[in-house]
C-alpha cells in the first residue's frame, strides 16, 4: 500500500460541516445507491430538500460533482436548484441557473460506432452516449470488464492524447483528458461563492479520487464512501451515513 493510501481502519469519520466550508458531493454511491443500471437509480424523497438546505447554510457554496450528464442530474435531483457539474465537470450550473457547457471532442466521433457496436454486440454490456464523453457499463456482464475496459483504453491511445479512459465500478469512460471532477473542484474554488473557503469532498469512487488529492494538497476535509484503497482521510461507511452526515451539519 502506497503511503498515501489510508486503511480504511485507520480513517476517521468527517468532522462537522462548517460554514465557511465549500461542499462538493459525489451522486452514485455518495448521495444514492448504486443499481445495477444507471436508470434504475431511485432518489430518496427527502434529498432534494436536504440538498437546498445544506447549500443555504453554506451560502450556496455546494455542488454535485458527478459523472452523469449534466441534463439527468438535473432532473433526478428536481426541484434542487443548487450547483452541479455533469460529465466530470464538462458540464456546470451555476447558482444563478446559468449553464456552460464544454464541446465535444471530434475525435469521439469516430470512435462512437466502435464502442455502441462493442455494447450491441455483448450481452449486459451497456453503451451510454453523455455527449461530451462516451461510456460502457459491464455491470449486467463482469465478466466482460476486462474486454470493455481493454477496448476503451486501446480507443484512447488512438486520440493523440485529446481523450482518456476513466475507470469507475463497472464502467469504463472515455472522456477529454483534461478534464476531471479534480479539476471541476479547483474552477469552482476559484470563483464565488467557493473561493476562500476550506474544501470538503465526498464521493466512493476511483473517479474520485483526483478529487481527493486536490482537496488533500489544499487543506480540506477528504471522505471516502465505504471500503477500497483511498487517498481520501475520512471514511463513511455507507450512503446512509453520509445523509446523516449532512443532515447533521445543519444543526447548530
């Protein structure tokens, strides 16, 4: 184990949430459980209010940081109306509802056909077009993780470095390179209402943990959701605990 992966035994849980903190919370596996197809995720009815509650403690300096498309987070957490970054941080809404959006990549255009024809091809294995990045999910296939992750990574080599592949849990991303919800994080704390405060973030995930070391070399709060080797230095144990955690936070 490299000496900056923690031991899951030797990490702590969170301290309180403070009000001169800047939040940023991973989705899947952080704020919902995780289901066996990106779909079929069910959001607890309370989030959304916890989620606006939280942001106006903090003076709105929360948001989601997450995988998904931009468009889907967005309706999955209605009526939260807070800060969210799609697609690692391709995609932003800021607090005053204004969206940016970063373009698409031309070399995933010819690389599109390669990984839908993969997914049509293979049983379980799910193709997901995000616009600006490209995935396959093998939760439905395991077996084919190898193949899956093999073909994405073999992609990414032939951008000439404009694309990277991303590993999560059982999927595999093919996604600008120079993006990541690390670099969504250090944009977000160079601006308002971010700026100047201490990060925390929370998510369960190896997309993460680029997350984890921006916020580690910064000073703030790293939590990691359940086990797994993590440079993250706190640890909550399930999605429970970090709604618990949350809700804490907003008790004087």
């Amino acid at each position: 184990m490299r000496d900056d992966v923690i031991a899951r035994e030797r990490r702590s849980p969170p301290p309180r949430l403070g009000r001169d903190q800047a939040l940023f919370l991973d989705f899947d596996g952080t704020l919902v459980e995780i289901a066996p197809l990106p779909h079929l995720v069910r959001v607890a009815a309370e989030l959304p209010d916890l989620l606006d509650k939280v942001a106006d403690r903090l003076g709105c300096a929360m948001a989601v940081v997450s995988g998904r498309p931009l468009d889907e987070l967005t309706r999955m957490l209605a009526p939260f109306a807070g800060i969210i970054a799609g697609q690692h941080g391709l995609e932003h809404r800021r607090a005053d509802g204004t969206v940016i959006r970063h373009g698409a990549r031309p070399e995933l255009d010819g690389l599109r056909p390669l990984l839908a024809g993969f997914a049509a091809r293979h049983e379980g294995v799910l193709f997901e077009d995000k616009g600006a990045g490209l995935a396959l999910h093998y939760r439905q296939a395991p077996l084919l993780g190898v193949r899956c992750r093999a073909l994405v990574r073999q992609a990414a080599t032939t951008s000439n470095g404009a694309l990277a592949a991303v590993a999560g849990k059982m999927v595999i991303e093919l996604t600008p390179r120079a993006n990541g919800k690390g670099r969504a994080i250090a944009d977000f704390l160079a601006e308002a209402p971010f700026r100047g405060r201490r990060p925390v973030f929370v998510g369960d995930d190896t997309t993460d943990e680029d997350g984890f070391a921006v916020v580690n070399r910064l000073g703030g709060v790293s939590v990691h959701v359940g086990g797994g080797a993590t440079i993250a230095r706190h640890n909550l144990a399930t999605v429970g605990d970090v709604l618990a955690w949350l809700a804490r936070g907003l008790a004087e």
